[in-house]
C-alpha cells in the first residue's frame, strides 16, 4: 500500500494558505515523493474562505479535487472555526483516526463540548501555535503567517525536511520557475518590499519555519 | 520575437527529450503555446480560464506569441478568432462554462468556415445559482458544433493535446477547429508533474495554403456567403449549399481519426479491459475511478477502465467492441445530465448494461468511494 499524507489546508484569503500548499507539495517533490496541490475558492477576495490540499504518496496520485478525508488540518485563522469561514463543517469533518488539527490562535478557541468530545473519540491530536505572533516576532511581517503555519507542520509530523523546504521557499521567491498573477503578483511584491533582498526573505522566512516548529503545543483534549 | 528553431512534429511530440517540471495547468497551457508557433492569441477572462490567457498574454509581452489583445466580451472574442484565422494565420484562445455559451453561436460557425482554431476550454458549472467551480456540463453544448472534441485527464494531457491540436486542425483533409477541454480547478490550477520538451524548439508554423478553401476569398465559398448569402438569391441553391457543405464538414472530422491515432495514440486508452465490469468515461472521472479500480482490488473485484480521449468524433468502433463482453458498464460523471451515459447508449448494442453514473455536478470533487459503491452494486 503507498504511504499516503493528505493535508487540509483552512485559510483565509490573502493568508497565503496556497502559497504555503505550493512550497510543501514543491518540498515533497524535491524529497523525491509524489505529491500534488490543488486550491479551493470562491470570488477571489481577501478574507474570504480559502482552502488548499496537500496531498503526498509514495506511489503516483490519481485522486483530484478537495481532500474528504485529510489526516492533517491547519487551520490558518481562528475565524475558520469561530465564524465558520470554511467549505468544510465542521472544521474537522473528514479527519481520520488519530489525526492532526493544528491551529493558529494565541489562545485555545471556544470550541464546544460536543466538538472537543468528537475529536477525542476520532483520538485525534490538536494542537497550537500562535503563527501570525511568530510571522510578525521572528520574520518582521503578518505576511509570513504561512511560514509558520508550515513549521508547525514540521513540529508535529516531519512530512518533509527542513532542508527540502528551503529548496521550495527558493523555488518560489528565488527562482524564474514561478511566475505570479493577479492579486498573488501583488502580495508577493509586498513580501519582497519587505526585505532588501531575496535572500534575506528567505533566511528570515527559514527562521519563522524553525521557530514555529519548536513553539507548536499539544492541547489537551 | 524570440529565436525558436522549428522542429518537426512528429519529432518535436515523440522524439525530443523532456523536462520534469512541477506547474498548474494553467502554467502547462502557457508552455504549449509558448512552443506552438501562435500567431495571434485574444483574451476574454473567466474562472477558471483567466489565469491561462493571462499567460499567454506574458508569451506575447516576452516575444513568443506575435499579436495579443484582450477583446471586448466572450462573443467578441470568439468572433474575433474567426477574422484571425480566416486571414490564414494560427489563433489560439480559451474559454470556459459562461463564457463559452456566451459565444456559442461562432463554435459551428468556427467549424462551417473550416478553421483550424484551436481553443482551450476549461470546463465550469453554469448558472443559475453562480458557481465558478468544476463541471462538465457545458461539454453537452458542445458536442454538436462540429468541432473535434478532445478531453484532457490531467496535467500531461493538456501539454500533448494543446500542442497536436494544431498539428491535427491544420491537416487540409480536416480543418476544422479542436475544442481541448480540461476540467476547471482539478486540472487547471492542480500543481502536477508535467514533461515538457526544451522551449527553444517550436512548431512549424501555419502554412495558409493547406487550407482547403481558399483564404479569404470573398468570391468564393464559404466566404462569399457572408457578403452574398445563397439564401438570398434562390432558395434551392441554399439548400443544395447546406446539404453538401454540412456533410463536408462532418466528413472532415471523420477524416481526423487517422491523426487522432497517429499523435494521440487514439481515440481511447484502456487498462484490464476483458475484466466484466468496465469504467468508461473521460476527464477528471478518469483519475477518480483509477483511485476506486485500486480500492476494489483490495476487496478482489475486477475492474477495467476505458478512458476516452476523443469525443468527437466518438470512438464508436473502440466502445462497440470493448463493450460487447462487459457484463456492466459504468459511467462517472461531473455533471448532472449524463450526457457521456447518453452517448455511450447511443452505440452500445445491448445498453441495459450501462449503469449511468455516479454524477457529482456544482464543483465537488468526486469521491472514490462513490464509484466503489456502484462497483459493488454491480457485482451482485
């Protein structure tokens, strides 16, 4: 049987969860995995729901479209959960057994009793982080909230290597591979208004993949 | 203009050697054209489709494409492409779900003109309610403009076949446009691996007198009926006109199935196909059954998969005999009306074996598990 990791991603718009989709399945691809990503939205407008899934095999993946049964759900904002901005509800629908919800939110969310009591019977792990604090801390800009969101990843299950993130970060700012349209040309020009040089976005951006991995917690249900 | 060296066709899709590269569809578009000699590319931007045309319009601005502009409505656009190709050069441009039934009246105008357009259409529910998500029901408007038809499964499809459109549109026993149909957001903005040949090798470029009518001739047909319709001097001749020139045009893609084979390989391509139950269908239903045929084997049932990469013209002979020994026939589909069920019925001999369906229709994805559950039934 192929070794499969399928990972939702829960956003909001502007929050670069597709950036952050397109530099993991990129990393995955470098390791030498198989692995596509493929986003999820409505009208394109900042805010607004936006959902990118992550899917990583050791065998060639046929399966399109947005991932039904995800053993790993990010959630990028807490208004994914506490004002529903999501196409899937609730959040966790479709996590499979002793899977893996990372939130960020400085502080545990008011998730209901019922809910919490799912999770548990699903022996599924969640878990913190406070990304966007990170983002602003350690990369100087809200903007690397993605980042962190990835390095939580990383701090909960090693679906890929630091090093083969960096690779992907690279691919995406450094290189000529990538070309951005429309509002994604946009924020990218805001992100790289940020540093003096490529380089440096993505030294600083390596340093919020770092930090958040070791500043992810478990949150007991 | 960049320099790009010509390569031969048959060289250039089966000889050369490839790239891996990790791109959205609509990035895979942009790389087609970008090899494909286009002349000139018009815009009108939709989701799921505006990404590709944006591209495109990238490929004019770096000196791949020689003429880009953005036209004034999905109608104008489409209208716009006929004046285009009738002046004898090669037009690319993409549509999708609205915006193709915007400008539906110039698809069989397209093919009644003989033109070799070639355009990308990425599928998308239509209204009402508003959806800007996957399905194919725009595909059932389609299938009887004359165009050819052709449905790419994922993202290597839409490299090959974007690409050997024209190759195959511009054949003087065809000439007719290719409609290449790629399912929105599953195929368009999915990150795959792709193998693309080196950028610096193109296609030959349109060559105007292979053309089976003359170029914009306005005293000959079919061109002197736009000034001086046949209907407006005598009625007989009118009719005496549509009846050879329609038939001249179905006949033209008749002719196409010889290239259909020669590039794409043909019309279909098949796996396990002697196992009883049979997954006929095309498009992303192809990829979903592929992950149900794996999950049934698990549990022992054998299935067979038959993708169909032509539609128009349909691979009558193909499904005659493939179908003849299968004791059910099963058929995904991305959109509510069936109508891939309703052509399979249509040449099947004996079609009570045809179960149509499972259909997931508004942009959902499908889930294998929904075509397990249909192979399940059949084997009862």
């Amino acid at each position: 049987m192929a070794e499969k990791t399928w990972i939702r991603m829960s956003g909001l718009g502007g929050q670069g969860v597709i950036t952050c989709a397109h530099i993991l399945a990129t990393a995955a691809n470098q390791e030498g995995k198989e692995s596509t990503v493929n986003p999820f939205f409505g009208a394109e407008k900042r805010l607004a729901p936006a959902e990118s899934y992550v899917r990583i095999s050791s065998e060639v993946i046929h399966e399109r479209g947005e991932i039904l049964k995800p053993d790993i759900i990010m959630i990028f904002h807490p208004h994914v959960i506490t004002l529903g901005k999501c196409y899937t509800m609730p959040f966790y629908e479709g996590l499979q057994p002793g899977g893996n919800v990372i939130i960020n939110s400085d502080q545990p969310l008011a998730i209901s009793k019922e809910d919490l009591e799912k999770l548990n019977q699903m022996q599924a792990k969640v878990f913190y982080v406070s990304a966007t604090q990170i983002a602003s801390e350690v990369g100087g800009t809200e903007l690397s909230t993605n980042m962190a969101m990835l390095g939580a990843l990383l701090g909960v299950a090693k679906v890929v290597s630091f090093d083969a993130v960096k690779f992907a970060v690279q691919d995406r700012f450094g290189g000529k591979n990538f070309v951005a349209s429309g509002s994604t040309a946009a924020l990218d020009d805001v992100m790289k208004s940020k540093f003096a040089k490529v380089t440096q976005l993505i030294e600083k951006n390596m340093n919020v993949v770092e930090e958040a991995s070791k500043r992810v917690e478990e949150y007991q249900l | 203009m960049i320099e790009q060296k010509v390569m031969d066709p048959q060289q250039l899709f089966f000889e050369a050697e490839r790239q891996e590269v990790f791109i959205t569809g609509s990035e895979i578009v942009k790389e087609a054209v970008k090899r494909a000699n286009v002349d000139i590319a018009i815009s009108y931007p939709i989701t799921p489709q505006s990404e590709s045309m944006h591209l495109v319009g990238d490929l004019y601005a770096e000196g791949y494409v020689k003429e880009y502009f953005r036209g004034e409505s999905e109608f104008a656009v489409m209208s716009e492409v006929i004046g285009a190709a009738m002046a004898g050069v090669r037009v690319f441009t993409a549509t999708g779900g609205q915006g193709a039934l915007r400008a539906f009246e110039n698809f069989p105008n397209w093919s009644g003109s003989r033109l070799p357009l070639v355009c990308a259409f990425m599928t998308r529910g239509l209204n009402a309610p508003l959806s800007i998500q996957p399905d194919t029901l725009e595909m059932a408007f389609m299938l009887d403009t004359g165009m050819i038809i052709l449905h790419a499964e994922a993202a290597q499809d839409i490299y090959d076949m974007l690409l050997k459109a024209f190759i195959i549109a511009e054949k003087t026993d065809v000439h007719i446009p290719v409609g290449v149909f790629m399912d929105g957001f599953f195929v368009t903005h999915t990150r795959d691996k792709v193998k693309i040949t080196p950028a610096e090798f193109k296609l030959p470029p349109y060559e105007p007198y292979s053309s089976p009518i003359p170029v914009m001739d306005m005293e000959n047909v079919p061109f002197r009926h736009m000034r001086d319709p046949f209907v407006m001097k005598s009625n007989f001749i009118s009719y005496a006109a549509h009846a050879s020139w329609q038939q001249e045009v179905l006949a033209a893609a008749e002719r196409s199935r010889r290239y259909i084979q020669q590039y794409l390989g043909g019309l279909v391509e098949k796996e396990n196909e002697n196992a009883d139950i049979l997954i006929i269908t095309s498009g992303t239903a192809v990829s979903q059954s592929q992950e149900a045929i794996a999950m049934a084997q698990q549990e022992g049932i054998d299935v067979g998969l038959v993708k169909i990469k032509c539609i128009r013209p349909f691979p009558t002979a193909e499904i005659q005999q493939l179908a003849a020994n299968a004791k059910a026939i099963i058929v995904p589909e991305f959109n509510r009306v069936g109508w891939m069920c309703r052509e399979l019925k249509s040449v099947i001999e004996d079609n009570t074996k045809v179960v149509g369906g499972p259909r997931v229709f508004g942009g959902m994805t499908m889930p294998p598990e929904m075509i397990l559950d249909e192979i399940r039934r059949c084997t009862q």
